[in-house]
C-alpha cells in the first residue's frame, strides 16, 4: 500500500526527507517558498482542485507521478 495518496497533505510530504527531494524535483522552489505554510494542511486532492493550480502547471497527472516516484523512494 502506497504511503502517500491524493488525500495526503503537501505537509507530510515536506516532512519526509526523501518525499521532499522528490517534490522539489517535481516542482522545484515549492519546499524552500515561505508561502507553502499556508496550504500545508491542504490534501495534494485541494491542492489540484485549486484554479492557481493549473496556472501553475500542478496538474492531476503530474501530481499522480510524482506520488507514484514518492513511494518508490520512501
């Protein structure tokens, strides 16, 4: 069973060194921008669902490979 879903926070992935270096490659900057205190409570789920999310590139798809790269690391 995988660690990390879509209902998983963006906190818990931070929290998890190896996750963390995975999600930096994934969207780099996201671990180090001070602004990322305000959604770590949000599931990756909320997060996709968010308009500003596409404008950023942070797709369902993308979300689902970087999981997938996740939970073969942790």
């Amino acid at each position: 069973m995988a660690k990390f879903t879509m209902d998983s926070t963006l906190g818990s992935l931070l929290a998890d060194p190896k996750a963390k270096a995975v999600v930096d490659q994934y969207a780099p900057g996201v671990s180090s921008n001070p602004m990322v205190a305000l959604v770590a409570n949000a599931s990756l789920k909320s997060l996709v669902a968010m308009p500003q999310a596409a404008q950023l590139g942070l797709t369902q798809a993308k979300v689902e490979a970087l999981l997938a790269e996740v939970n073969k690391v942790v």
